[in-house]
C-alpha cells in the first residue's frame, strides 16, 4: 500500500497528553503522542494494558478532551469545538464499532444501521446502506432485534452502521475482543475491505496480534509514548515487537 | 418517523410494564377531575335545564333586595315581600298574570308514620299557584287544592311515602296539619326537582301555616302579556316597587336558583373528588419522577451509545420527554374515559343512596376534556424534565464503561437531605396542628413528609429487605437469596415500586384517620355540651326537614317524669352589619341541660333587648358583658341588644342567644332544631323516653335519642361522607 505523503490526513493527534485524577495520584496517560492516520489506511494501535491505547482513540475521535496537545479530524481541531459542534461532527465525519454494546437493544437492525443518518436527519444514500447491508451479509436479519443475532452479526451490524454515513475516520476499540476467531476474522476482513474499497481511514485499538496483522500500519504504545510503528505487520512480526516490550520491562 | 421519535416508541414497547404504576397514578389523577369537571357540568346543565322548563312561563320575579347569610350557610334568608303588591303589580301595563309565591318547609309524614325526605334537599311546602304558567309545578294527576287541608304533593315524593290522591296524611310545618292529598304534580317533567319534596296548599293555609303573619309571601312571580318582554316587563315593574324590592327577569331567577343548588350539590362532591384528584396527581408526580430516573439510570449505556454516534444531549432530553408525554397522553385519555364513567357512575349511584342528581344526559363541556388531559400531561411533562435533562448530559464515554451502578441507597447524601426533609415536616405539621391551627403549615408538613419519604425510600428498603429478606436464604434457597439480591441491587428502584403502594395506603389512612378523628370529635362535643337524658332532633344532616314544632318543648315540659325540656330554634340576623346564626331559646334554662362552659353576666334576665354571646364571638366583635349590639332582622327593622352574658362553650348552643320574646316579633316560620329533656331524679332513661316519645308521636314523631344514641348519629353523617 501506498505511504506517500500526500496522502490526506484523516485524524490525529499532535503533542497529545491526557492526565487523569491530579496531584499525588495524577496518571499520565498519554505523554506527548503524535500520529497521524491517513485516509485509505488501516492503523492498529497496540501496546500493554495501560499504556494509553484506549485513551489516544478516545480523545481522537472526540469522545474525551486532551489536557494539552491537539487532536484532529480532517482540518478541524477537536478542542475549540463546544459539545453540539462535538457531537456533529462525531455524527457526521466519525464512525465507532466498540468491543461490546454496540446496538440499541430496542431497535431493529435495520434501524440500528441508519442510526446516524436518522439522528442527522438525513435520507442519507439509501443505495449505499442498502449495499452495506449486503456487505455485512445480514439482509435476512434486518428485521430481528440485537439479541437474536449471534455475537459476530452484531459487531457485523456495528460495522454496517459505522460506515453508514460514509464518515472520513472509523475508530474500532478491540472490535474482535469478544468473538470466537471466525467471527473475528469476518469483522476484520469488513475493516479492511472497507478501508481499501472506500479509501476511509480505520483506527483500530486491539491487543490481539492477529487482529494487528490485518491493518497496514501498527503503532505501538507504551506508558503513554509512541514507541514503535511497523508497516505491513504479520502476527509473528507483532507478537515478537510485544515480547520485546515484556522483555525490556 | 424521525430518530428520536423512533427510540421512544421502541423503548415504550420494551418497557411496558415499567410504565403501569406510572400509567395508573396519572390516570387516576386524571380520572377523578375530568368526573369532577363532568360532574359538575352535568347537574349545572340539567338543573339548568329543569328550572329553565319548570320557570318557563314566569317572566319576572318580585321580591326583597336584601339578604341575610349566616356565616357557613350557603343561601342567605330573604325577607318577604307583602302580598299587597300583588294588587298594584296587576295595574301595570303588560302584565298578564300575578302571584304570590310563598314558601316555607313543610315536611310530609308517609302512610307508614314515617318523615318523607329530609336528609339533605329541602322539604317545601308553598301555595299552589293556580296560573298553570306561572307555578313551575305540573298537575299529573288529581286536581289543585281548593279548600283548606287540600294538597298536591310532588310525584316523587308522593311515591316515596307510598301516598295516593285521597289519601290523607300529615304535613309538619313543623306543626302537624292533618292535609288530604288532593292532586300530584311533576316538577320541569321530572317527578320532583331533584329529591326535594313540594306540598302546594292554598293560599290561605300557606299564610297560615307558613308564614309568621298573613299577607307576607317570599316572592311575587309575574307574567308578561304578548309581546313584551322579560327586560321591558321589569322596566316596567321596576318604578312601582316600594324600596327594598327588586325586580328581575325570570331567566335571571332560574340562573339564580341553578347556581344555588347546583353549587350546594357540588361543594359537598367536588371538593371530595378534587382532593382525590390532587392527590392521585401528587402521586403521579413522584412515580414519574422515580420511574424515569430509574429508567434513565438503567438507560445510561444505551444514552451513551447514542450520545457517541451523534444524537445531541437535545435528541436525548426529547425522546426522554416524547416517552413521558406518550405515557402522558395515553394515561390522560384514559382517565379522561375513566372520569367520565365515574361522572356516570356517580348519576347512577347517587339516587340510590338518596341523594338527588337530576336526569339528564353527561355534558362534557370542552374544558372537562381539555383542562384534565393538559394537567395530566402538564405533571408528566414536569416530573420528567429532571430525568430527562440527565440523561441528556450522559457523557459519551459511558458507552465503554460498565453500567453505572445504581447506588441510591447508599448515598449520604440521600440520609442527610431525607433527613432534614422528615424533620422540617414533622416540625411542620406539629406545628400547624397543635402550636397554631394553620391548614398551610400542616399542609406543607404533609407535603414535605411525602417528599421524605420519597427521598428516604432507597435507604429504608435497603434496611428493610435486608431484615425481611434474611429468612429467604433458608426459605427458598438460592431463588430466595437471588430475590433478596436483586431487591437490594437497585434501592431506587425498589423504593419506587413500595412508595405506589405506600402512598396508597397513606391516602386510605389518610381519609379514615380524617374521618375518624372527625367523628370523636363529633362524640366528644356532643357529649361535653350536651348535659340533658334524651334528645329530641330531626335529621341533623343537611339543610332538609321541617324542623319541630315550638309547641313540642312545652308540651314534653308538661310531663311528670320531666324535669326540663329546652328547644333551640334558629333564627338569622346581621349582628352589626354582618350575617349572624341567632339561637332562639329558652336562655333561663338553657344552663339546665346544656354545658356552657363558663358564664359570665346571668343568661336568667335577657328580656326582648338583651344576648348572650360566645367568649370567642365576643373578641372577634369587642362585645362583653354590658355592650350593645345592633341586630337587623329580616324584615327590614334594626333593634339594639344589651349583651347580658357570655358563655365559653358554643358548640350545640351557637354563638348568639335570644330569647322567644325576643323573636317573635321578627320571626318566620318557626321552628326548633333541637330539643334537650332532662329528667327529674329517680326516673330512669328507658321510662322517661316512652314518655318524651309518647308526646312527640302526636307532633310528627320526630326522632327521640338517648343522649349516646344522639351522639353517635350526629357523627352519623360522617361515615355516609366517607362510604362515598
């Protein structure tokens, strides 16, 4: 894949840090982070529990406020914007698939795919959401509520919904976390299709180096740093960087 | 359907069994104003309409300008107007026909001995009006009084007293005539106005019978000729009439006599319902509030979620509220449904226990339908708005976190403000029941309380299931120790769930102890003041009867086994320009039979100028012993009073006391309300009883009680209030 430059920065983050709690107990939990996440790229963001991986999607994808630093999607810096600003831009540039109540119980899946549209008040491209749901493979279930779907057609759905609106960024945290290989594989096949055919831009939070290997850049995290970035990963090549990070601590 | 809307309905559909307790309280709410509002609307219209035929053909009524209303009366007393007018009424140009109306109680005694109404509407007796347009009464059957001792009684209650024409019965005015039923009448084509009874007599018995000297009537009706009409006739009456009479339209009287006796039905009624109502909707007011904060709390993963893909706080705060109005507005139409069956209910109901409630279709005005369905959703609306603002202000990353875990009941802050909240209420209602009677206070206390215990509820129930809940474990097991833990897990919710139903039963409480307390004090009065053996009495309750005769207290006097026999006879004047109860006694012995409480002057002289008063009228007035007060009777003459005596205790006796003498001149239709007989010593209460009745059995035979047995049926009234 390409890595040229010119390539458009969908999101990311300059200088970022984020301290919870203050005084004695304060926790650093991002420390001067900056990356970028182009669009038609796959990122996976790996590194220990508690370096700070969840933190730097969140705070990228605008669901919580740096302390300092800026964090960006497109050319619009998050931390001037007030809440209603926030909350439209989530709406209409950003999409999430979360590692676990993703779906609004009470809603079909077909409504639960148009979520966003239905909230902006849009038609939205009624073809292309018709086409996702083919994608997804999830036309037969349309109509069923979230708890008649088996755990991998809900994050299916949730996939289906995050692209619904054809945002610039989509943030997965650990989109795989509770499915059984197959199902996790069939997500992370959507990702990625979806980043290549769509040429959007996919930030992943994962833990899983077979997860990782899907994207086409991994950055690695550590104590609230950047420590690493490796291009076109593979398990191994994941699993011994991770090692190298338990061997070093 | 847009977003939010769609979330609303598909949480509605999730969660309907959430909302029932929340559905019933505003239903109810609804329920008992919207009957309130029916009710009152119904008997305003077919009162309306009944005096509107029955009065049809009066095109204007002549009579005294002023009135006396005694404090807590609902009508004032008028004083007559002299027949004479008749004769120059005649005169005028466009009056077609002339008649005097006068009127007065007369209670009619059945075939089988006993009174015939009475216990609550009016027992009339009145002359028959022989101008078939002019008498609001029809003939159905028999023909008009013509000689003395002929009467035509009203159809109902001619039925209710099983009398037929040629029948001949007593009438007590409150002197027992010996009357022969001669014709019966319906009244706007019903049998009767309402359940009030009529006895038309002639015009000369009802002079004589009825009022304190002859030629003197209540009223004079007129009827205009062709082509004029009600405002040009009273025009017209207006320059002859003597000062101190009026003239007006005959719509104007029936609107009049509608609005006295409706709203006399409707305050008894209404202020009942409306409480119920108020406190149904107090209810409905915590139990949306506590519904939707559980919901939300319990919703706060799904908020979030929405929160993250971009539905603004404003999205959320709609649906929450959408969701409050759709229960709103669901529990509103049924409860408006709901108040209307009970309006129904009440129509039918009411004359079975002998109350009267006219015939005539449900009116359900526009307000009845609109007022209760915005006050439904007005409360609904309101009580969510704090829930919905929260879950509006959910902050997106609580989509990524575990559910917030309900800890309500643990709170400290929850005691303190519980807390404080159960103190300042019990402070306050103490104090507005027992430092200084203020209905505010004690209001706000109760209020306050009901907050408290809202708000205490979660701590209360964690407390409560922990100690109710500790025998399940060995009871039911694991179940039982899983019920335990899910009862404890969310107190809010729990405490919730009992405060519907402790609420409920504070209200039923509420009434009986209300009720109750009303009764002992009904007892305890009664039982304080009254200090006779027997008591001599028609009905208490309610404005009917026809009182007793004055002849009665004598005659009872007269007897061996008699020591005394006190009547009170009710009389009303302005005592210094306003309104006054006066008692027309035998103040002498008054202090034979009655507890006064303490007496200062001597109540043994009053003579015709002289009154005793209350302690507590006198400060209320600057009188004492040796004051003046100006009294101005009925009709129409101001006399000067020296207070003589005053006495403490005023609750069988009233606050102001005059003597026959002092009456007569002034008077009415005479007649006692009470008579209080005391025996001399050795004579037993069973034998002297036999005695009192033996003598009241030719007056009418009134009901002669023990003074137990009076006390219990004075606080009578009141448990017929609460089977309601």
């Amino acid at each position: 894949m390409s890595t040229e430059t010119a390539t458009k920065t969908a999101a990311g983050v300059t200088d970022a840090v984020k301290v919870y709690g203050s005084g004695d107990t304060a926790v650093r939990a991002l420390d001067g982070v900056s990356v970028g996440f182009p669009a038609g790229r796959f990122t996976a963001i790996m590194g220990p529990s508690g370096s700070g991986k969840s933190t730097l999607m969140h705070c990228a994808a605008g669901l919580d406020t740096l302390t300092s630093g800026s964090a960006f999607i497109g050319d619009t810096e998050l931390s001037t914007l007030e809440d209603r600003r926030l909350t439209l831009l989530r709406r209409d540039r950003i999409g999430f698939v979360f590692q676990a109540f993703n779906l609004v119980p009470t809603l079909t899946v077909a409504e639960n795919i148009t979520l966003p549209l239905d909230l902006a008040g849009a038609r939205g491209d009624r073809e292309w959401v018709d086409a996702l749901v083919d994608v997804v493979g999830l036309r037969d279930r349309l109509h069923h509520r979230p708890a008649e779907l088996s755990g991998g057609q809900q994050q299916r759905v949730a996939v289906a919904r995050a692209f619904a609106g054809r945002p610039d960024v989509v943030f997965a945290d650990e989109p795989t976390g509770n499915l059984d290989s197959r199902s996790g594989e069939e997500v992370l096949g959507l990702l990625g299709r979806a980043v290549r055919h769509m040429n959007r831009a996919v930030v992943m939070v994962t833990h899983d180096p077979v997860a990782a290997a899907h994207a086409d850049e991994v950055v690695f995290l550590a104590d609230g740093r950047l420590v690493d970035r490796m291009e076109s990963p593979t398990p191994d090549k994941v699993l011994d960087r991770l090692k190298a990070f338990e061997a070093r601590t | 359907m847009n977003a939010s809307l769609r979330l609303t309905v598909a949480s509605l559909r999730a969660h309907r069994r959430r909302f029932a307790g929340t559905f019933l309280a505003v239903f109810l709410g609804v329920a008992f104003l919207a009957g309130t509002l029916v009710m009152g609307d119904t008997l305003r219209a077919s009162f309306s309409t009944m005096f509107g035929d029955a009065t049809a053909g009066t095109d204007a009524v002549v009579r005294s300008a002023d009135t006396i209303t005694a404090p807590g009366e609902s009508q004032g007393v008028r004083q007559p107007v002299d027949t004479s007018l008749v004769r120059t009424i005649e005169k005028v140009p466009g009056v077609a026909a002339v008649a005097p109306n006068i009127e007065g109680r007369g209670q009619l005694v059945a075939a089988d001995g006993k009174p015939v109404g009475g216990q609550g509407p009016p027992t009339i007796a009145g002359n028959w009006i022989n101008d078939p347009r002019l008498n609001p009464y029809r003939l159905a059957e028999g023909r008009a009084p013509a000689r003395s001792g002929e009467v035509v009684v009203n159809r109902g209650a001619a039925r209710r007293g099983h009398l037929r024409v040629g029948d001949t019965t007593t009438l007590r005015t409150p002197e027992p005539v010996r009357v022969t039923v001669v014709g019966l009448a319906t009244f706007g084509g019903a049998d009767g106005m309402g359940q009030v009874t009529f006895t038309g007599m002639t015009q000369a018995d009802a002079e004589k019978y009825l009022t304190a000297r002859s030629g003197q009537a209540a009223s004079i009706q007129v009827r205009a000729g062709p082509g004029v009409t009600q405002r040009g006739l009273v025009s017209a009456l207006t320059p002859v009439l003597p000062r101190g009479v009026e003239a007006i339209t005959g719509q104007e009287s029936a609107q009049e006599n509608t609005d006295m006796i409706s709203s006399r039905f409707l305050t008894l009624f209404t202020s009942f319902l409306l409480v119920f109502s108020g406190v149904a909707l107090l209810v409905a007011t915590f139990s949306i509030h506590n519904t939707f904060a559980i919901v939300v709390a319990q919703r706060t993963r799904e908020n979030a979620l929405l929160r993250a893909l971009g539905a603004s706080r404003r999205q959320v705060t709609v649906s929450t509220l959408v969701e409050a109005s759709a229960v709103a507005v669901m529990a509103s139409a049924v409860g408006l449904a709901g108040g209307i069956g009970i309006a129904a209910g009440l129509q039918a109901l009411f004359p079975a226990i002998g109350f009267p409630f006219p015939k005539g279709d449900l009116v359900i005005g526009g307000l009845s339908l609109l007022l209760p369905l915005a006050v439904g959703v007005v409360v609904c609306l309101g009580s969510a708005l704090l829930p919905a603002v929260r879950a509006g202000r959910t902050a997106p990353l609580a989509a990524l976190r575990e559910t917030a875990v309900d800890r309500s009941g643990a709170s400290r802050a929850r005691v303190v403000v519980g807390g404080a909240l159960a103190a300042s209420a019990v402070v306050g209602t103490l104090a507005g029941v027992l430092v200084s009677p203020s209905l505010w206070l004690a209001g706000t206390g109760s209020v306050l309380a009901l907050a408290a215990f809202v708000v205490l509820g979660p701590v209360a129930s964690s407390a409560a299931v922990r100690a109710l809940g500790a025998p399940l474990h060995r009871l039911r097991g694991v179940t039982g120790t899983l019920a335990r833990r899910n009862a404890l897990r969310s107190p809010r919710r729990t405490a919730a769930t009992a405060s519907a139903l402790m609420v409920g039963v504070a209200v039923v409480s509420l009434f009986t102890v209300f009720a109750a307390s009303l009764k002992a004090t009904m007892d305890q009065t009664v039982s304080r003041s009254f200090a006779g053996d027997v008591a001599v009495s028609t009905p208490s309750f309610g404005a009917g009867g026809s009182g007793l005769s004055p002849g009665l207290a004598p005659a009872i006097a007269r007897q061996a086994v008699v020591a005394n026999a006190v009547g009170l006879g009710r009389g009303v004047a302005k005592a210094d320009g306003s309104g006054r109860a006066l008692t027309v006694t035998d103040p002498a012995t008054l202090g034979r039979v009655f507890d006064l409480g303490t007496v200062r002057g001597s109540l043994a002289h009053l003579g015709t100028d002289g009154i005793a008063v209350t302690e507590k009228e006198g400060r209320g007035q600057h009188l004492a012993v040796g004051s003046t007060v100006r009294l101005t009777f009925t009709d129409g003459t101001t006399e000067p009073f020296t207070v003589r005596a005053v006495y403490s205790r005023s609750e069988l006796v009233g606050d102001y006391v005059i003597t026959r003498a002092a009456w007569a001149p002034h008077r009415t239709q005479d007649s006692d309300s009470l008579i209080a007989v005391s025996f001399k010593p050795g004579v037993g209460t069973a034998q002297g009883k036999a005695a009192v009745q033996r003598v009241a059995a030719e007056y009418g035979n009134p009901s002669v009680q023990t003074r137990d047995e009076y006390a219990t049926s004075s606080a009578g009234g009141i448990d017929m209030m609460l089977t309601l």
